[in-house]
C-alpha cells in the first residue's frame, strides 16, 4: 500500500513539517522547513517546504521500530511520533518484533 501524510505540527517539531511516506514495507520520515511564504497558519499548503533531513527504513529489520522512533524523537515531542507511527501503522506497516538495532535482541 502506498501512502502519504504531512503534518503541519509547528512549534513543537524541528523546522515545523513532518512528510510520511508509506511504501510497501518501507517508511520514509521528511523533515522539513516551514514555507512561510504560503502562510503562517496549520492549513497553509506545505508542499514546497524545503526538506533538510529524510530517514527511509524497511520495516522488515528487527530494530525498525526503534530506530524510526528515535529519528521522530530527535525531529519532534514522543506525541507526534507516536501519531505519526500509528498512522504508519493504520496504512499496512508492521513492524519486525525485536528490539535493539538489527541484532534481534
């Protein structure tokens, strides 16, 4: 299943946007600058926010979870990664048990 989800989070994330892409068994996380020429409101359009950091991870590696986490938790509050993870998560995204970083822990 593909999917793609922006969040529009502001203040409480790193540059304010949060672009998910759901592909198959791949997530990807797009952070992104706020665009404050097309307005300063969460229902302004984003889509020509400038991005400055990206994590893709297949989902089938034990530790994916995990790692994905950390990225969102370095990007925003433990709120919005855990809403962004459970949107994932709503769009066919299953996460390989184990926990660590790749050593299936």
């Amino acid at each position: 299943m593909k999917a793609t989800k922006t969040w529009r989070i502001g203040e409480y994330c790193r540059g304010g946007v949060i672009t998910s892409n759901v592909d198959g068994n791949n997530l990807t996380i797009i952070a992104k600058d706020w665009d404050v020429s097309a307005g300063t409101n969460k229902g302004s359009s984003q889509k020509n926010a400038k991005e400055f950091d990206r994590e893709t991870i297949d989902c089938k590696v034990n530790g994916s979870e995990r790692s994905i986490d950390n990225f969102l938790n370095d990007l925003t509050t433990s709120y919005y990664a855990d809403q962004i993870l459970d949107w994932a998560k709503t769009k066919g995204i299953k996460f390989e048990s184990g926990y660590g970083y790749g050593y299936g822990i």
